[in-house]
C-alpha cells in the first residue's frame, strides 16, 4: 500500500462521514451538524486527489441536506440549533 493509496482512502472515508453527517442534519438539527458535515467534506477533498468529483457530489447533497432539513424544522416549530 502506497502513500497516495492511503491518502484517498482517508479522503473517502472523511467525504463519507460528511455525508452521514449530513443525513443526522436532516433529520435533528441543521445548524449543528452542517459546518461538521462541511469541514469533513472540505479535507476529505484537499487529502484525496482521486475523489475529487465524489468530493462534489458530496457538497451537492450536504447542501440539498441542509436547505431540507432547516425548511423542516422551520415548518415543524422544531429547534434549529
């Protein structure tokens, strides 16, 4: 196993704590666990050179995670933060 080997794995697998971060977000509280979501995503892309366009389609859903989970909340009277 190389180095570059195991710097995408860390990347993969930081892209993919984002994203299940981003589900918990959808479904508890939005303004908690969006910047946690987005700070995993943001290094899992500067670690890994290979999972780059994983890395954005990451972005895509974290976002879509968030507007739909804080319009929920905002339409549910459930706390935002």
């Amino acid at each position: 196993m190389n180095e570059s080997s195991s710097k995408d794995t860390i990347g993969a697998a930081l892209i993919v704590l984002g994203l299940v971060a981003a589900a918990v977000d959808l479904f508890y509280t939005p303004f908690i666990f969006t910047p946690v979501a987005a700070l995993l995503m943001l290094v899992g892309i500067g670690v890994s050179t290979k999972h780059r366009r994983f890395g954005v389609t990451a972005a895509i859903v974290i976002s879509t995670c968030f507007v739909i989970g804080a319009a929920a909340a905002v339409w549910s009277s459930r706390a935002l933060y």
